[in-house]
C-alpha cells in the first residue's frame, strides 16, 4: 500500500513532464515552420511585378538577399523531399524539418514564378503580333505618288544694291511659258535650251532693302497655270552721293509734253525682250574720261532738290570725242529729245537696252548691228547740259540700273547653256 501511493504521484509526475516537453517541442517546431514556410525572398514581390511593368529581365535569385532564420540551419531548407515518411526512431524535430522542407521545396522559386508569368504574357503577344500582320496583309495601301518635274530656280547673284541686275534661271521641263514676279512687277523669261529658261531682272533705284522674295509661275501651252515657287534675294542701300548741279540763268521751261516723250522713248517705248541676250563677256567703256556723275545719286539744280535720282553714269570727254557701242546689240533708236538731247538706242537682247546721250553726230541707222567698239557718233553737249559729256544708261524692260555694274565680272550672268547657233551666229562675236 505504501509503495502504491508513492508510486502515482510519481508516475502522474513524470507524466505531466512528458505533457509539457511534447508542448513545448510542438511549439518549437511550429515556429519553425513558420519560418521556414516564409519564402526567403519574399520582399521581393514588388519588384516582381515592377519588372514585368518595366520588361525588364528580373533578377538573379543568388543576388537577391536571403532571409536567415536564427535557429534553422539552411542546410535544412535546402534538402529535398526524397521519401514520403519519416524513417523509424527519427526524431520529432527531424520530421518536423523533413515536412516543412518538402513543403517549401514544393514551393515554386521567385525566378521560376517570373519565367512562368512571362511565358503566359508572351502568348497573347504572339497572337497579337500574327493578328496585326494578317490585318495589315488586308490592307489595300495607295500607289506613292507621282514624282513631279523638276523645278529649280537659281538667283545670282544673290546679294545685290538698290539699282544693280541679278540673273534668274529657272530648270522646268514641263512648262510652255515661264514668269516671274518681284516688288510687285512682272518678269518674262526667255527659254534658251530645252528645259532651261532664263532673264534678266532690275532692282529699282528705290526698292525696298533686306531679303526679297522672288515668285516664279509656270504656265502649260494653253496658259493655264502649272505650280510655283519662290527665291530670296538681299538687297542692300545704294549709298550713291548728293550731287550739285548749276546750270546758271533762268532759262525757258520745257513743254511737258516734250518731258513726257523724253520719258517714253527711254523708259516705256522699248522693254520688249527680243531674244536671248547678245554679249557674250563684260562690256566695254563707250568713252574715255571723267565721271562727272553716278547712277543713283540724289541731285540739286541750282540748289533745287530733284525729284528722283540721277538715271544714268556720265563722262566728261572733249568735244567731238568718239562714242562706241559697250556690247552686241541693234541699233533701235536715234533722234532727239527735250531734255537728253542727241541720243542712240541700242537692244543687247533679253530685254537689255542702253542709250546714250547729249551727243553732237549720230554715226549709226537704226537696224544697223553693233559689235563692241563700233562707232556710234560723237561727244556733244546737246538737250539739258553744262558741258560736253556722255550720259550713259542701261535699262531693263523699262527700269533702269547702273551701268558700271557691266563692266565687270559681277554683272548678271550668262544661261548656263548657249542660245542655238542659228539664232545667234550673226551677232555673237
């Protein structure tokens, strides 16, 4: 009986003991589990999905960092599920590890989630891609369109003074008649090759100054309109002098009819363009000697401001002096007017004329054809003069520039392609 009653407290003892030590190993394992069921790189997830967003590849899991427990070894997590028991007489820590490293083992890998939903993304892709390309085979796509002809414009030179001519070439093959318009008046070209068209335009005295625009028309053979284009030019201030001329006494004054046909015969009465133009090189001086007055200047006479400006470049030489056509041309005009006096008209083609006044003797008929150096009379001091001189001009469809500017080699140049022989070969030296 004594030893019955010592017995059961014992026996009730050690079975509370065994009780509370399987709690706590159940405990234990279960943090453990927790643990290790918690995927090493979870923080992970969001750039997960940022690099899907980003398509950008994601990265390696060896460079991600890997969440350590405290008190698991990591040899434990990466063991492998190899049996579906425990073995007899492991221990309940054993199995508790072996169960939670299959679990986690089963787990898929960051790196093995991100192929997976890659490869599910990439599928309707495809079919989007194939989808796209089959519509786009369906698609019924316009002819390009008609190249259209070439069309060039060139302007030289480029940069001129108020005054000064400047050569337009235009490039069309598809064009019957071809014009062109700047400052507000109109230009006509004339064809001198196939395809190539070609003039000679004035910058007036008082044209305004900066970049000019140049509009260019093309018209079909019926004169219906084709296209246009436009060029720039810059046109810089003519810095001509203030010139002072005296004529003394009081003379009569001139019957305005009288100006008028003095206007006329050298402004209006002779622009046409009868051709291609018949120089061939710089002109030539029509006479040695002083320059008394430049084209472009502003005049006073007897201290009376002039309207206007001076038209022309004059050159005092002694009386009788011989005058000489400057380029090839035809004689168009001789005679007599009120203010200009004695004078010759001479067409240089291209819509060129130059005139030449005050003159005592007219050596030349009109029709007659001049070459450069051919005399065309002589020195005077005829119409409104102080003195024997030549008043030079050169005028340009009815406007008027410097004369000089011939002279040398920034005059306007030739088409880039010579006129026909036939049509030429008689004035063309």
């Amino acid at each position: 009986m004594h030893n019955c009653r010592h017995r059961r407290p014992w026996l009730s003892g050690r079975l509370l003991v065994s009780v509370l030590a399987l709690a706590i190993v159940s405990a234990t394992v279960g943090a453990g589990a927790a643990l290790l069921l918690r995927p090493a790189n979870e923080p992970a997830q969001t750039s997960s999905r940022v690099t899907v967003v980003a398509t950008t590849p994601p990265p390696d899991a060896s460079e991600q960092p890997q969440a350590q427990p405290a008190e698991r070894p990591s040899h434990k997590v990466e063991q492998s599920p190899t049996s579906s028991a425990p073995a007899a007489g492991t221990a309940p820590e054993e199995v508790a590890s072996q169960e939670q490293s299959t679990t986690a083992s089963t787990q898929p890998s960051a790196e093995q989630h991100a192929e997976s939903q890659e490869a599910e993304e990439s599928q309707p892709v495809e079919q989007t891609a194939a989808q796209q390309e089959q519509q786009a085979s369906d698609i019924e796509v316009d002819p390009p369109p008609e190249v259209q002809p070439r069309f060039a414009i060139t302007t030289t030179p480029a940069r001129l003074t108020q005054g000064e001519a400047l050569a337009l070439t235009v490039e069309s093959e598809q064009a019957s008649a071809v014009a062109a318009t700047i400052g507000g008046r109109s230009w006509n070209l004339i064809q001198t090759a196939p395809g190539l068209w070609w003039t000679v335009i004035a910058i007036p005295r008082d044209a305004d100054t900066g970049t000019t625009a140049v509009v260019v028309d093309l018209y079909a053979e019926d004169g219906d309109w084709l296209r246009s284009a436009s060029a720039s030019v810059v046109v810089l201030a003519n810095a001509a002098p203030l010139e002072e001329v005296t004529l003394g006494g009081t003379g009569t004054p001139a019957d305005p009819a009288d100006v008028a046909r003095d206007i006329a015969v050298r402004f209006s009465d002779h622009i046409s363009v009868s051709g291609p133009p018949r120089w061939n090189g710089p002109w030539i001086l029509p006479v040695e000697g002083e320059v008394t007055g430049v084209f472009g200047a502003q005049r006073t006479y007897d201290g009376v401001q002039a309207q206007g400006w001076h038209h022309g470049h004059d050159i005092a030489a002694q009386h009788g002096d011989p005058i000489v056509a400057p380029a090839p041309g035809t004689v168009v005009w001789t005679g007599e007017v009120i203010l200009h006096g004695i004078g010759v008209i001479i067409d240089h083609g291209a819509g060129v004329y130059s005139g030449y006044w005050h003159m005592s003797l007219i050596a030349v008929r009109e029709g007659m054809d001049v070459a450069p150096g051919d005399w065309l009379g002589n020195i005077g001091n005829t119409g409104l003069s102080t003195g024997p001189h030549l008043h030079w001009e050169v005028i340009i469809q009815g406007v008027d520039v410097d004369p000089v500017q011939w002279l040398g080699d920034d005059r306007p140049p030739l088409p880039p392609v010579a006129p026909d022989s036939e049509q030429t070969a008689d004035t063309l030296d």
